[in-house]
C-alpha cells in the first residue's frame, strides 16, 4: 500500500435531503453487512477504502456474492449529497487510521513478548517464514550413478596413497627381484617391434596377444637411449611398470570407492595394492599382467562414472578390448563388466543403443587382431586340422594355439607342491585368505540384495571369475596370480567398510565415535606392517634373524649378480660363440655392443626350426657355452616331455663349469661345451 494520500475525487451533482438520508441508511446497513461476513480480526482492524480495494480475491470454497447484490442496489439509488459524503468518508478514513495503528503497535508488542500462535489464520497476501533447509543424507546408488563427492579428507587419502605406491614400488626397483625369463621374453619381442618392426625375432607363434610388447616398443622409442635408458632392457621396462602402478592406484581408488561410496574402503584397497609383498614383487616385474590391469581398471572406471555417456561407453569398451589383446586372459573379467553396463543403462532412453555401441568397441581390438592373422594366412591350421598330437608344420595358426592352450592341464593348485604352497601363500598368506573370504561375503551382500548392493555384487564377481581361471586345472605359472591382487584388495576394504558402518555392526559399536572407523584398521596396518610373521616390512630370516624385507633390503642385490654373469660372458667368451642361454639375458647380448648373435635361448633352440636346425642342427657338438639362469635346468626338464632339448641336457653333462656366484638359494652358473 502507498503511503501517499488518497487524491481527492471529483463531487458529485447534489442530492436531495430525503434521499441522502435513505442513502446515508443503506450504507451503514452495507457495512454492517461486510463486519458481519468478514473474520474478526478484520472487524478488529477495518482497513481503509484502499486497503479494500487492493485485497487479493476471496477463496473460492466460501463465494461472497452480498456485496456484489449490495453494490447493484447501491447503483440503482440516487446519488448522495456531495458536501455530506466527503465529510463523512474524511472521518471514517481519520478513525480507520488512528484504530489500524493502534492494533498494529498492539500486534508488535504481542509478537516480541509471546510466541507466535500457528493455528491463528494467516493473511494471504503475506508470505511464509523461510526454514532453515534440512541436512538430507547423502544419496547413493551404483546403478544411477549417485556418488559421494570425493571431499578434502579423500583428496588426501588418495595423494597418500599414491606416495606411498611410489616409495613401496619404486625402492629398490632395479636390484630386486631378480630378472625373470618372461621379462626378457617381452622386451626381447619389443626390440624386434623396434628394431625389425616384426612382432618376434624368432617365429611368432601367436602365443600371446602383441599389444604388450608393442606398448613397451612405444614407451622405448622416444626415450633418449632407448633400452638402455634406465641400464638395460629390463629396466628400462621396470620404470614403465612403476608408471603404470601409479595409475593403476588411481583408478583402484576411485573404483573402490564409487562401488562403496567409502573413501575408508578405497583407502584400505589401495594399501592392500601398494604394501602387500605378493603384490610388490610381481607389480615391479614386466609382465604382461601388469598392463592388462591397467586397461581393466580404466574400462571399469568408465563404466562408473556419474553419467554413462557415448564416450564412456565407447571408452569402456575399447579399453576391455585392448586389455583382451594385451593378454588373454581377461576375458573372464567380461560377464562383471557386462552385467555392470546392463544395471546403469537398464531404462534409459539410449539403453539399446549403448548396448551395442560396447560390445563393438570392444570387439574392434580382437577384430584387428584376427584381421592380422587372416592376411599372413594364419588364422586356421592346414586342412582345418586340431589334432594336438600332431601340430600344423607348414605355418603357425592362431585358433590351434587357441586350442592348444585351452587343452593344456596341470595338477591341482591345492597339492603340496602347488603354488599356492610353494609361492602364492608364502608370499602373503594374509592378503589370500582374507581376500577370498571377503570375496564370499561380497557375493553374499550383493545376491541377498542385487538392487541396493551392486557394488559388493561386481566386486565379488569380478575376483571369483578370475579365481574359477586360476583354479579349473590348466597350466598356471606363478605370475598368474597378478591381476586377482586388485579384486581381492577391493572386496577386503568394501567388507571392513561394511563391517565398521553396516547396520549389523551397530549393536557392537552402538556410540563408538567415527574416530574407530580409521583407528580400527590403522591398527591392523600396522600390525601388518612390523610383524615379521607378514613379511609386509619385515620378515625373519633363514638365521632367524628379524631384518627388513627383501623388498626393502638396501643390501640385497639380486640383478647384480646377472650383471657380473654378463660381464663375464664379455671378457671372455667371443661374440661369434653359439650360446644357450635364458631370456632375460637376451637383450643385454643382442642389443649392447659387442653383439652377440648367436646366444639364443634353449626354448628357441629346441623349438624354432631357424635355429634347432640351421644353427645348432639339434647337435650337443655345436654348442660353446652354456649360461645358466637360476631355475633354468628345471624348465629345461619340464619342457623336454617329448624330448626336444635332449641335446642342450647332453651338451650340458659334456660341459665344465667356469664362473659361478651364489646369493641365498640363487645360483648362477656359466659351463664352457668341450
């Protein structure tokens, strides 16, 4: 309402005195009808003729139609005296005032002294007072993509736990643990990427995928020195295996905790993936796992972001794909993945089109690959022939060695001389066991409710298809168990998440402060970590002496003695010598001057024709040296089932040893062939 005076209106033509009168009569009846009609708080407090004339209209469930009538009698009379009118109106405008200031200086009053009555009736033009808006619990869901903000305390976390990747990795890298045969094997195949631009020095016989080493020979190539950057081949791809853990840390992270929505779970999965020894010593090594890993990792953070997307998916799924060609392997990774992409596109409007657009992008990898195979004429044996007794001669083939590997058969994992007895759970009983039981209980959580807990569901799927690999009775080296590490590491953080939060651990920890959901598992961690019976950080020696691990040991230096065996193989053995070797001296022979062409590895020499039969012509006479790795008699032993190296074995029982070095139960050995 304005607060300037209502203008004068013109007078009317005068009236007699008669009809002011009547007139003068019907006016009051007129507003002692509306006081009647209207609520007491407006009899109260009349409002002026202006105030009436701006209210807001009447509520429909109660019509007032009388004024209306009233006004259409009104109009029907004779218009009243001019001078009396005004004066009368002037004196009710006056007293309206003085009455409405008083009821408001009242009102004030009773609103500062009690409180305000809700149930009181509310003018309609006023506006409610504004709340204080309510703290809602933060919302949650896998399948819509609902996931807590990541916040300062999971900045930290995950700056902590990249650190700490780096220190527990990157220490001590290029001293242990000692080169392996399967290291040398990839880069001695992307120095042939690099060098011969083949995907095999020897013949490639499509044992693996190619995409491995052809990321090693990509990673090579722009770096100053090449192979020899970082000393030799193999360490020069250990750095790159680092690179890759950090990322992978990364990705762990965030997986973990979009399936959980915990930054504790994540943490803790990721200080599995960091700390853990069985981890530390395969994750330092080139093999590659350790790649496959990291595709697997992004395809499964793709998948998981806020909003499922065309990129995301197509990312997905081409990161599924080259994980496929990196090792094979992963394929039992693929039902998770699948039933992952299902739940977040399931009713959405471009659910079919996602559908297919994944499964293409992933298939277009694998397609390029078989594409390869078609045009070198390699993709199916002679004749269509699968007969494993006796394999194609003409040329390799890629759906023989398929089959091939898919009927291999090894004894069971749970004998006594298993890995799992021998390596695996010597290495870190502690991560195994409790990964597999967190694995069960993931599975348990997410079948009891597949709508609400799709995150303990992918988890525990995604460690149990690759365990059923491990555990189906095909041949399985030690290394195999890399990529089950992460998985297992998540579903332990997901379940002590669950058991420090869950509704059935309240009535165990009903008051405890938020405080113990870190205390708790700090402790362990550091249980972990200063007992030597884990190994973690310390461990007890074969005096039974407690010294920090090999892993840390500044004074162990496995690779040292494979330097000095190569240093002595350069001063004294010539370099048109015929060598039987392992591979992961490879490189250091073939790529260091002086070179060395014609030090081959003893699979090679009793499986490549090149070299059994116009080399060595599969005579222990045409053999010099011998260069024995530290488990290489064992291999030689298990690979000669038909007989193939027969001849190394003999040219070795006609050789005499002429360097030797010992470290533990490591033995390296060189024999000259008389």
């Amino acid at each position: 309402m304005s607060d300037n005076p209502t203008p004068p209106r013109p007078a009317p033509e005068p009236t007699p005195v008669a009809a002011q009168d009547q007139s003068t009569r019907r006016d009051k009846q007129t507003r002692q009808d509306r006081q009647d009609r209207q609520p007491s708080r407006d009899r109260q407090t009349p409002p002026d003729r202006q105030t009436q004339d701006r209210q807001p209209p009447r509520d429909r469930q109660t019509p007032d139609r009388q004024p209306s009538r009233d006004r259409r009698t009104q109009d029907r009379q004779p218009p009243p005296d001019k001078n009396a009118a005004q004066g009368q109106n002037a004196a009710r405008d006056r007293s309206a005032t003085k009455e409405k200031g008083a009821a408001q200086d009242k009102g004030a009053r009773q609103d500062r002294s009690a409180p305000r009555d809700r149930s009181a009736p509310r003018d309609r033009g006023a506006e409610p007072p504004a709340r204080p808006p309510r703290r809602r619990r933060p919302r949650f869901s896998v399948e819509r993509g609902w996931f807590p903000p990541l916040g300062s305390k999971g900045k930290v976390a995950l700056v902590v736990s990249v650190l700490t990747g780096l220190l527990t990795h990157g220490y001590h890298l290029f001293r242990y643990p000692l080169y392996l045969t399967d290291e040398g094997i990839y880069m001695q195949r992307a120095w042939s990427v690099l060098r011969e631009t083949s995907l095999s020095p020897y013949t490639y016989d499509y044992d693996h995928a190619p995409l491995g080493w052809i990321t090693l020979a990509g990673w090579v190539f722009p770096l100053p020195k090449q192979f020899e950057t970082f000393g030799n081949a193999i360490n020069t791809g250990r750095f790159l295996m680092l690179l890759v853990h950090l990322v992978s840390i990364y990705l762990l992270f965030e997986i973990t905790r979009r399936l959980s929505g915990s930054v504790l779970a994540a943490t803790i999965a990721a200080f599995l993936f960091n700390v853990s020894p069985i981890a530390v010593y395969f994750q330092r090594q080139v093999l590659l796992d350790n790649l496959m890993i990291l595709w697997l990792l992004l395809s499964l953070f793709l998948l998981l972001r806020r909003e499922v997307t065309i990129r995301s998916v197509f990312g997905g799924g081409m990161a599924l794909g080259i994980a496929l060609i990196t090792k094979e392997n992963a394929i039992f990774f693929v039902p998770s993945f699948m039933y992952l992409l299902y739940r977040r596109v399931k009713g959405s409007a471009s659910h079919r089109f996602t559908s297919t657009l994944w499964p293409f992008a992933a298939f277009a990898p694998i397609g390029a690959y078989v594409t390869y195979a078609l045009l070198k004429n390699e993709l199916l044996p002679s004749g269509f022939d699968f007969d494993l007794n006796n394999p194609p001669a003409d040329h390799v083939s890629l759906l023989y060695t398929l089959w091939w590997q898919l009927n291999r058969s090894q004894g069971t994992l749970f004998s006594h001389t298993g890995l799992l007895q021998t390596s695996w759970l010597v290495r870190d009983k502690y991560l195994l066991i409790a990964g597999v039981c967190a694995m069960l209980i993931s599975l348990w959580i997410g079948m009891h409710d597949r709508k609400r807990n799709l995150g303990f569901l992918i988890s525990g799927t995604l460690a149990f298809g690759y365990a059923f690999y491990l555990v189906r009775g095909s041949v399985v080296l030690d290394f195999y168990v890399t990529p089950l590490i992460p998985m297992l590491a998540i579903n332990v953080g997901m379940v002590i998440d669950r058991m420090l939060t869950g509704s059935f651990a309240n009535r165990f920890m009903r008051g405890a402060h938020s405080m113990t959901r870190v205390a708790l598992p700090s402790f362990v961690a550091l249980l972990l970590l200063a007992s030597p019976a884990s190994g973690y950080l310390v461990h007890t020696n074969t005096e039974g002496h407690t010294q920090i691990a090999d892993q840390y040991q500044s004074k162990i230096n496995l690779t040292g003695m494979q330097h000095a065996q190569i240093a002595w193989v350069r001063k004294h053995v010539p370099p048109n010598s015929r060598i039987i070797m392992d591979d992961d001296l490879w490189g250091d022979l073939h790529d260091v001057r002086p070179f060395y062409p014609y030090a081959h590895s003893h699979w090679n020499a009793s499986s490549d024709p090149d070299v059994r039969d116009k080399l060595f012509k599969k005579k222990w006479q045409n053999v010099d040296y011998i260069i024995m790795s530290n488990k290489m008699r064992k291999s030689m032993d298990t690979n000669n089932s038909d007989g193939r190296e027969n001849w190394i074995l003999q040219a070795l029982r006609n050789s005499t040893r002429v360097w030797s070095q010992t470290q533990g139960n490591i033995k390296l050995e060189i024999y000259r062939v008389q």
